[in-house]
C-alpha cells in the first residue's frame, strides 16, 4: 500500500539548519509530484514547498522562500527539506504529500527554540 514516512524533525536553535526527509513506497515515486506542508499550533495547514516529478520546477510559500530547499532522489524514493536560517515561527509538524492521490504522511516535528 501507499506509504510516505517523514523523518528527520527534531529541536533547533533560531538561525540554525535542519533538513527532513519523506520516503515513499507502494507507488512509482518518480511519477508522483510532491508536496511538503506544516500546521502549528492553533494554525491551519500552510503551503511550504512544491516540485514536480523531474524536478524540474520547485515553488515556495512566501514565508520560507530563499531560506527553504526542496529536492528529491528518485533512486531514493525521497523528498527532501533543507532548512536554513530557522525562525522560532517555523517550528510546526511537517507534512510530505503525494500530490496526484491527495496521499499525506503522519508528520514530523520540527521545534525551533533557544
């Protein structure tokens, strides 16, 4: 069956890096487009960060744009989350998406706090 695990959250400080990962199994991973989204506390789900099966094209949500990396490793069957220059109001769980079949994983941590 479909299957996304995230990987990789955990306690940062502010200004510090961190990078997360999404495995996928049970589908053809370099078909699916692929998504990472995060809730905080209190807050809806936001957009994070879009790329698209060959990578060739990645967007952004404006509140990571220029410090957030999205990339993935079709050999790998990952998405991944590179993090930079980590702001207190980023610390939310982290969600990957399979974007064609509306499939989500359980979510990771990420907690940025001196």
């Amino acid at each position: 069956q479909v299957q996304l695990v995230e990987s990789g959250g955990g306690l940062v400080q502010p200004g510090g890096s961190l990078r997360i990962s999404c495995r996928g199994s049970g589908f053809p991973f370099g078909s699916a487009a692929m998504r990472w989204y995060r809730q905080a506390p209190g807050k809806q789900r936001e957009f994070v960060a879009d790329i698209k099966e060959d990578s060739g094209r990645m967007y952004y949500g404006d509140s990571v744009r220029g410090r957030f990396t999205i990339s993935r490793d079709n050999a790998k069957n990952t998405v991944y989350l590179q993090m930079n220059n980590l702001k207190p109001e980023d610390t939310a769980v982290y969600y990957c998406q399979h974007v064609q079949l509306n499939y989500w994983g359980q979510g990771t941590q990420v907690t940025v706090s001196s």
